[in-house]
C-alpha cells in the first residue's frame, strides 16, 4: 500500500553526491537507520524528504528552531509537491498529528512534560509513524536526547534518518556515546571538496585577525601571574608543604603502593619534580623505583604544579579536604584567582580566559576588517557580524549620550561601527528582541511588509535620526524574512546579530564576508555559523566569501594564552583550502600563521599580511578549483 502518492517527486535533478548517497539508500537503511553528515548548504533537507518518500511511511520530522522546521515545510511544498498551500495531511502540531508532522526538539520535550500523557498518545500512537526524521542531530547531546528516545522507543522498528553538519565530535563520550545510541554509526558524508565542484558552496576563505589586551587588561593578566610566582616561591620553602609530600605512602614507602603509583604517573611524578626543586633528596628514591634516568627529568614548572596541586586537592585519597595545610594552600589559591571549579589554572585563570575572549580590542579588529571589506567590495557588500549578546543598555538615550564601549556584543559592535561608517557603510541590527535599519531602508522593508500582510512601525534613534528602530509584532519569523530581502538587496550592508538568531538555520546566501565574534570555541557551533557565509547565490555565479575569525593574543603567554587555544581547537575540524599551498585541509596550520607571536609588533605583521591575502579573492576560485583536482587525482 502506497502512502505517499507516486507522483511526488522532486523537481530539480540530483547533484552527483545526492545521486550517489540516493543509490546506496537500500543498503544503508539495512539496519534501518541512515546518518548522514553534510556541510549547510548541500541540500541535506531535499535529500530527506527523497528518502522519507522512498520508506513510504508516515513520518515524524524534528528540527531544532521554528525556522529549520517551516523549512522543510517549505522544501517540500515547493520543490516536491509544487503548489502553493500545504496540504491538511502535513501538520506543524504534534497533538493533532499528520502524515508527515514536522516539529521541534523543545516540543518533543515540551509534551513528555504536558499532565495528559495518556490521551497524546492515544493520538500519537494512531497515526503508526514508522520514520523519524531527525535534522541537525548535533542537538540531541541536551536533554532532548532524553525525550527522542522515548518517542522512537514507542514506535515498532522505526526507520531512524539522522542529518547534520556537525557531529559532535568535541563532545565528551558519555554525549558522544547518547548521540550515536539515537543515530546510528555515520554511514555516509558529503565532503566540502564535492560540494565546491558542483557549485553547491561557493569559494571561500578562513581569515584570522589578532590583537592584543589594553593596557588595562594586560595588567590584569600581569597582576594574576605575579601572585602565581609570589605564591610558587612560598610554596617551595613552605616546610610543613614539604614534610607533607616527604611522608605521603607513595614517597616514603613506594614499595607498597607501586600499583597505584604507576596507575597515576603524570601525578607521581609531580611529587618528585616538586621535592627535586625543593632540594629534598626524597625524589631519588622514587626515580630509582620507576626505573627513570635522571638526565631526563623534566623541569619543573606552572604545568606540573598544577597536576600536583590538582591531585593533593580533590584526588588523593589520603588526605581529605580540611586537611590543615592543604585547607591553608586552597585558600591562598581561591584568593588569586586560580581555582575554577574545583580545578587548579596557574598559567592562566577563568577571568584571564573571559578578559581575552571578550577583550574590548575585539571592538577595534571588527571596525578595520569591516573597513577593509568596504574598500575591498564597495557596494556589493553583504556582511554579518555574529555575536553572543545583545547588551541593549549600551545604546544611547540622546544625541549627547556618549557611553564607553567597553564589550563585546551586539550594540557595542552597531555604535562602533555607526560612528566610524557615517553614510559609508548601511548598518543594521537583527536580534529576537531589537531591529535596526539605516533609515534609507524603511521604504523597501515597508513595501515588503505590507506585501506580505506584516505590520510594521518605526521610530528614529534618539542619539542618531540616521537609523530607524523597528517594533515587531508577534510574528517574528516573517519579519526575520523580510529583513534578510532588505540585506539581500543592499539596502543594508553591515548586518550585526546573535548567534542565537541568525548562527544556525538562517538562510542568506547573499552573505559574502562573515565576522565570527562568539566566544565559542567549539567545532560544531563554529561551523554552523561559518556555513552561513559559504552558500553560493543565484545569480551570482563569481560570489567568493571571507569568514574572519577574532582572536586576542597575550605574547607573554604560552602558545598565546587561552583564546589562542580556543581558536586552534574552533579550527581542528574546520575543512578548507590552505592559504599558500593547493591542499584541501583542516587544522590552523593551513592559515600559516605566526608561530607564537612574542610582541604586539608581530602580531601586526601577522594581521598586515592576512590583509593583503583577503585582498586576493579573484584567484579563490581557481585556487579552489585545482586544489580540488589535486584531491581528486590523489596528488
């Protein structure tokens, strides 16, 4: 029996890596399940739909926002059915339930929660779904893992379809472990190199912009470090500190304990470097008994202090946690600054990592590149600014109402860039709770507004009568929509939002320079906002696209301090073509940046020449191109 009827079908051809994944369908769905990772803009939604209508079974689809669930909606109405209004059997409410029912994690979750459990699925249970759908799978690591789980335990050997760009990979095992219980091993992927040769994603580059912290946050940093050498020199003349490694069981009787010991030797082997340094003679027993060679011996330094502290405080079972003298140590480390959740940082602190990845001179690297991209590009503009906070009491009440700008986020950003741009640059803001427009586009999102039945109201900017503030209704979602047409046509140019917003899902393809000034440091949201910029544009065929990643660098530090390390682990998985050489790769190698900056002087050396590449996007494509050819031939 026929669920579906046989003449829905897509109605454009299949690009050759659809086709391809399309033809293993049957052996794949064996188990009956399909996991399926793919960059944003592969068509991962079309090919869903294909394979639910192949199984031919009533079908539970789960997005993770609104928009990502109206968009399958939309795909399938439009380029499968090919009329104008959605059937009544396809249903956006769970607790009327359709043929096809497209919804969303939180109200999957949102019902396990609801009081009459009884009577939802009595209807649920009707309707004998025997596919689930599950976009942008990544999500599941929350709570909602949780409740999908209930929903296909409920149906009778449901064939389970999972697709993502972005797998989990940062995450720890037990989430890793959840994700693929729900999802299935991955049994195929679409590759970027794939998607640049069909002409799916569009010729792009990754950009690095360095600074370094203010005055002002440099002696912050200075000050945490010299208590942490005040505290290091207290520490090794500290005598009862001393005793109290020279008596523990694995120093004074390792014989005993050889077991254990050897079981934890990064935190052995702490105690000795610690006693070596302290001039106790202790530590040679104890490399006598691993069988160690003393000219290898490591120095001793911040890092294995750190395992050493981080052991006695919270996992040496012979000492508990009021012991005298280690209670006195925690106490002189919680006054520094080192100690953040019930973890020991001595070469940084939870405040220097925050005072970095949200340095004030992140302000000043997006007013020069967005500078740079408007003498680059000029009118053909289209850039977004991604940020994690909107911080709307920064905006002025009055012409007079000159406020520091002093933080990252969405507002600081806007008023930046409002008082360097003047009329150059058409800025705007789009966020769930504030919109923003050059007041020169009012005529155009007006037009569209009453086009599409939407009403609108606008009133000028107290401190400047340039941009207009935009009061949104209920459907936000529409206005959304509207105002990507009005940054689409140019009529804004600058457009900054929240990751929250616009990081995931959002459709703009006219997007072709993207700012990443989130803290976030992980893989998965770093490409979901990167995926943004990288589509191609109909109409648009030569569209190259720049993605500039903000990183604040403290040379003094090991390997450039925490925000360093954020960016290089944001870049562990980011595929994308190397700055010099023609090799597809991932990693921040690619980039061939400086190896650890020592001064703020090379730091702009480093930022001179990422200009002067981002400078060169008529040669991306063939750049892409070839390097594309390489990695097909195998060179």
């Amino acid at each position: 029996m026929s669920v579906f009827d046989k003449n829905i079908a897509f109605c454009h051809p299949w690009r050759s890596y659809q086709a391809r994944i399309l033809s293993d369908l049957e052996y794949h769905l064996k188990n009956k399940h399909l996991h399926l990772v793919a960059p944003p803009g592969s068509g991962k939604t079309v090919l869903g739909l294909e394979v639910m209508l192949q199984l031919n079974e009533p079908t539970l689809i789960v997005a993770p926002t609104l928009a990502i669930r109206n968009q399958w909606i939309e795909r399938f109405v439009g380029s499968f059915l090919q009329v104008s209004q959605t059937p009544d059997w396809i249903s956006t409410d769970i607790r009327k339930p359709g043929l096809v029912t497209v919804t969303t994690y939180q109200t999957l979750h949102s019902v396990l929660k609801g009081e009459d459990l009884e009577k939802f699925f009595t209807v649920f249970d009707a309707v004998n779904f025997k596919t689930i759908i599950l976009d942008e799978a990544h999500h599941l690591r929350t709570s909602w893992w949780q409740s999908a789980i209930t929903f296909r335990d409920r149906l009778s050997e449901p064939n389970i379809v999972a697709l993502t760009a972005t797998p989990p990979y940062d995450a720890g095992q037990r989430e890793w472990n959840h994700y693929i219980q729900l999802c299935g091993p991955i049994d195929e992927e679409i590759y970027v190199p794939e998607l640049i040769r069909e002409g799916d994603l569009c010729p792009h580059q990754d950009y690095v912009y360095a600074s370094v912290p203010t005055p002002e946050e440099a002696g912050m940093i200075a000050q945490f470090h010299r208590s942490v050498d005040a505290f290091v020199d207290r520490l090794l003349s500290n005598h009862e500190f001393l005793d109290l490694i020279e008596q523990h069981p694995w120093i004074r009787t390792p014989e005993d304990q050889l077991d254990e010991l050897l079981g934890s030797p990064e935190y052995y082997s702490s105690m000795l470097l610690y006693l070596r340094n302290a001039g106790s003679e202790s530590w040679k027993r104890g490399i006598e008994i691993i069988g160690g060679d003393e000219k290898d011996i490591p120095e001793f330094s911040l890092e294995w202090l750190e395992e050493l502290l981080n052991g006695l405080l919270y996992k040496d079972p012979f000492y508990t946690e009021d012991h005298l003298i280690l209670k006195a140590v925690r106490l002189e480390l919680s006054r520094i600054g080192a100690i953040e959740r019930r973890t020991i940082s001595l070469r940084s602190s939870h405040a220097i990592q925050q005072t970095l990845v949200k340095s004030v001179t992140k302000l000043n690297s997006i007013e020069k590149i967005v500078s740079f991209e408007a003498d680059q590009l000029g009118s053909a503009l289209r850039q977004v600014i991604l940020t994690d906070f909107i911080h709307k009491e920064d905006l002025p009440t009055a012409v007079d109402d000159e406020r520091p700008l002093v933080r990252l986020g969405v507002v600081p950003i806007f008023e930046k860039l409002r008082k360097m741009s003047g009329a150059e640059c058409r800025l705007g803001i789009l966020t769930g709770s504030l919109i923003v427009i050059p007041a020169t586009a009012w005529r155009t999102l007006s037009e569209l507004a009453l086009r599409s039945g939407i009403e609108l109201s606008a009133v000028p900017l107290p401190h400047d009568e340039r941009y207009l503030r935009i009061e949104v209704g209920a459907d936000r979602q529409k206005v959304t929509a509207l105002l990507t047409e009005v940054f689409t046509l140019g009529e804004i140019q600058v457009l900054v939002g929240t990751a929250a917003l616009l990081g995931e899902g959002w459709d703009a393809p006219a997007i072709n320079s993207l700012i990443i000034a989130s803290t976030v440091g992980s893989y998965m949201l770093s490409n979901q906002m990167r995926g943004r910029a990288i589509r191609t544009q109909a109409g648009n065929p030569g569209k190259t696209a720049a993605i500039w990643h903000l990183v604040c660098i403290q040379p003094v530090m090991d390997g450039g301090g925490p925000d360093q390390a954020a960016l290089e682990r944001r870049f562990q998985s980011l595929i994308g073509l190397d700055a010099e050489l023609p090799r597809i790769s991932s990693g921040i190698e690619r980039l061939h940046l400086a190896g650890n900056p020592d001064s703020g002087k090379t730091i702009e050396g480093q930022n001179e020449k990422t200009l002067q590449r981002a400078a060169n996007r008529a040669s991306l494509q063939e750049r892409w191109q070839y390097a594309v050819g390489i990695a097909e031939r195998g060179e």
